[in-house]
C-alpha cells in the first residue's frame, strides 16, 4: 500500500510539473515571440538603410497580396515561422513617427511575412503623396514592437514617409475607432475632408480585437528632399 501510495504521489507531482511548464510555456512564449519581432524589425530598418532610391522604384513594381482575410492576429504558433521570411523586394518606403518613437520599413502589400517585419500597404494602385496611401500593422502587446503604440497617436502629431527620394511630412487630422468592415476609410475620396490635401491612413486592430479597427489619418503638410538624419529625427 505504502509502495503504491509513493508511486502515485510521484505520478502526481510529475503531472504538476507538467501543468507548471505547460503554463510557464504559454506565458513566456509570446513575450520571446514579441521580442524576436522587434529584433527583426530593427534589422530590417538595417537593410533599408541599405536600399537605394532605384531599387525602391523597382520594388513598387513587384507583385504582393492585397487579401485582408489572410492577415492574422500576432499568435506565437502562428506567426513564428513567418519571422525572417520577408521579401527584399517589396521594401517600398519607411514610415517614422517621432511622438511614440515609431519606426518601421513599409512592404508592399499584406503578405504576413511583412507584417511581422514591418507594415504594409493596404491598396495595390496607390502612390505616396497622392490621394489616400493605406497603411496596415499588427498591434502588438508589448510597447515598442509594430503598431502597439498607434493608439497613443494625438492629433497635430507629425508622421513622415519616405520612398528615399522625398520625406512627406504628414499632420495627424484624424483618430477614430470603426468596424472592420469600414472599407471607406481606404477610399481617395476622403481627401474631401481634408481640405481635398493629399492623407495618409494608417489601421491596425483595437486592442488586437478582430472586431473593431483604430485609425490615424494625417494629411501632407510638406515634401522635402530625402536626408536620413532629418528622417529619423525624434526617434
């Protein structure tokens, strides 16, 4: 009896073992997967210092996935074999904003590869400084990784964008909460409520919730010519 009484008793601790490092598991892995993001996002900012003018050009050119219902929330067994899976070739610009310490390479497109590197645009004919240029990323849980800090975005705010040929300077106009069927938010048109200027947009999810979407729309301000410091000033 005593013997089996001893058997179970370890049965039992190992069986708590498992449900500690089971839990511990699920607690820690998406803080590393967040972390191993933000690593990437910042070597990604890297290899954008390194792509020329010419080559942004080309990568507009280059075909990418306009398909909303592919993008996924960040998951840590979802997206973690999409990190470091980025395509060189549709690094199309980089998106700055000075006020949150934001500072992202854009690739064309919603291919989720992107979306853990960086943002992406969110309309397939769109130029910067013309109309409304869409941008969409994720909104993560931790400060400082992608788009978490796009809530505390405030209007007058200063957004730049540049292709490296120019830096748009954009003025945060607009901050507003919608459904995620609010398409008409990505629409040229809207540059009517803005004194028909030229808009940036920029979505990510409320709170990460599937069910609502948080939008910033600055209209441009300026165009100067590209220089790296004044791109990245503030930041």
């Amino acid at each position: 009896m005593k013997k089996n009484k001893k058997i179970r008793n370890k049965i039992y601790t190992i069986i708590a073992l498992l449900f500690l490092i089971i839990g511990t598991t699920l607690l820690v892995l998406p803080i590393l997967n967040e972390q191993k993001i933000k690593k990437q996002t910042e070597a990604v900012n890297v290899s954008l210092s390194e792509i020329t003018a010419a080559e942004i050009i080309e990568n507009n050119k280059s075909t990418a996935n306009f398909d909303f219902n592919s993008v996924r929330n960040i998951n840590a067994t979802e997206t973690w074999g999409s990190i470091n899976e980025y395509n060189k070739q549709n690094i199309i610009g980089q998106l700055v904003i000075p006020s949150q310490k934001i500072n992202l390479t854009v690739f064309k497109g919603l291919d989720e590869s992107g979306l853990v590197a960086g943002v992406g645009t969110m309309k397939e004919e769109q130029t910067i400084g013309q109309g409304n240029f869409t941008i969409a990323g994720h909104r993560a849980k931790s400060k400082g990784v992608l788009f978490h800090s796009l809530m505390d975005v405030s209007e007058g705010d200063e957004i730049r964008y540049t292709d490296k040929q120019n830096i748009y300077i954009y003025r945060v106009r607009e901050i507003i909460e919608t459904d995620p069927y609010a398409f008409y938010m990505l629409e040229d048109n809207r540059t009517e409520y803005f004194d028909n200027k030229p808009i940036i947009t920029l979505m990510t999810c409320y709170f990460g919730s599937s069910d609502s979407r948080w939008f910033v729309v600055g209209s441009l301000e300026t165009i100067i010519p590209y220089n790296e410091a004044e791109m990245v000033k503030g930041v």
